[in-house]
C-alpha cells in the first residue's frame, strides 16, 4: 500500500490537491495522510498578557486545526472516493517544514502532494512560500506540486528534463518509472543544449538512462536552449502535450536554480501541469 502525505492549509488549492491525488492513485491501494500544522500568529503572542490566555489561543488554533482536517475527510466521503484508499488525519503544532521533516524522517512516504501556492498566493508567484520551502528542504521523498488550476486528466507523457551531466541511481528514478507504470504513461527526456552533440560522459548517463527506462515506452528529445532554459523546457512541455514534468533537485539543477529565487520575486518559470521533484541520491 503506497503512503502519501498531503499538506492542506484549508486553501481552495489545497482542497484541489487532494482531488487530483484521489483521481491520480485510483484503483491504487493507498493510505493517505492530510496534514495541518498551526502555530499561534505573533501578534497573539505579543498582546497576551497571561499564560492562561496563550493557552486559550493555542486550544483555540488546534481545535480550529482538527476540525479542518474533520472537514476534509466528510469532503472526500461526498467526492467519490476509491474503496482502496484509506486517510488519516494529522494536526500538529509548529511550523511546516520541521513537521514535514521529521515526519518524513521517522516513517516512510511514497509521496508528498503539495499545492503551489496557498490561502495567500499571489498569481505572479511560481511557488507559494511553503511549497518552497518544502522543496527546498525535504531531501528524503518525492515531491509532487500540483499548480492552482490543474485538474486530473489521464496522464498519457511524462516529460523528464535533463542535462545527461551527472549518473542517475534507480532510486531517483523509480519515482518516474512507478508514474509511467501505473499511468501507462510514455516517458519524454528533454536535453536542452547550447553546443550540439553529448559528450562522453553525457553519452554514458543517457546509455544508463535508457537502461532504466527498457519495461516503459520512453524517447529521447532535443532542443536548442534558445535563450535560457526556462523557456526551453516550456516549449518542449507545450509542443509535446506533457501531461507532468520531473525534474531531479540535485546542486546546479534547474529546479535547485529555480529555488534560490526570492519566493516574492517574478520569474520567467511558470506551468500549468504538474511536476515531480525528486531529491538526489548523494
């Protein structure tokens, strides 16, 4: 049974993400985990004069907290959902990430789902500032995003953006080989080049790539880094109908570079499908 963790903040985004993970692991048999985490909000703190009035707050923030993840689940009772997934509920207490950390640190996650942005996501930014981190951050289990307005639609192609400048290990690609397999998906590799041809060792990690890749239909795709990677890989999603792109999150990479930008900031990166980020295997 696969083991899922979504993070949810009660957002129309986050309600959305669990609606397309429901219809992504149909038939699957799964143990989905929704998780909340709250914290008291500084000027709760400040103005409290009383250890007796922090602890009305902090009853008040986590009940608030389990009766949303309550909601959640009577949601996903009126949404059709498969008799061979079963969710479990998890509120706790502190901030986001840390939770994730060590939650994925002490058990075992096939997957965590997560939105793009949140309750107060901003359409100009790529990754609201928990997504962010959270990719940033969790280097022990893959990370599906699901952008605002995705929907589930069967997923017939699953970009992989490369460069073939580094070996792969099975088990950053098993990720990819597992979607592709219960999807009956086809896998499209991206080398996005400024000088035609590979190299002997980019030769060798496509070789070792195309090993992995025997039991599932998979090609190879080329395309001239016109102006910067960014739009090179949107041009490949869009002229080939990607349905989720994958990226490997290891030093130098694209989505590493993508994740140094300031979250506020504006960058030229922006999707509509959604991608899977798989920490490296160092």
């Amino acid at each position: 049974m696969k083991r899922i963790l979504i993070p949810t903040d009660f957002s129309a985004n986050a309600w959305n993400t669990v609606l397309y993970t429901m219809e992504l692991y149909r038939k699957i048999p799964c143990e989905f985990h929704i998780l909340n985490t709250y914290e008291l909000k500084p000027l709760q703190l400040f103005s409290t004069v009383s250890s007796q009035r922090v602890g009305h707050y902090y009853d008040a923030v986590k009940m608030e907290s389990e009766k949303g993840t309550e909601m959640i689940v009577d949601d996903i009772g009126n949404a059709n959902p498969d008799p061979n997934h079963v969710f479990k509920t998890i509120s706790k207490s502190g901030p986001l990430t840390k939770i994730v950390q060590e939650m994925t640190h002490d058990n075992h996650f096939d997957m965590i789902v997560i939105g793009t942005k949140g309750a107060t996501g901003a359409k100009e930014v790529f990754l609201g500032s928990n997504t962010h981190r959270i990719i940033k951050n969790i280097d022990n289990c893959p990370i599906l995003v699901i952008p605002d307005d995705a929907f589930f639609e069967d997923i017939s192609k699953i970009g992989f953006a490369t460069n073939f400048e580094r070996m792969y290990y099975r088990s950053e690609i098993n990720p990819i080989l597992d979607l592709a397999k219960y999807q009956n998906a086809s896998i499209r590799m991206i080398h996005a080049y400024d000088k035609p041809g590979l190299d002997t060792i980019q030769t060798y990690n496509s070789t070792s790539l195309e090993q992995y890749f025997k039991g599932v239909k998979h090609d190879f795709h080329v395309i001239h880094d016109f102006s910067n990677i960014e739009k090179a890989i949107q041009a490949f999603v869009e002229e080939l109908e990607i349905d989720v792109l994958a990226m490997i999150n290891y030093e130098h990479s694209f989505i590493e570079r993508l994740t140094r930008e300031a979250v506020i900031k504006k960058i030229t990166f922006h999707t509509t499908i959604p991608f899977l980020v798989i920490p490296s295997d160092n």
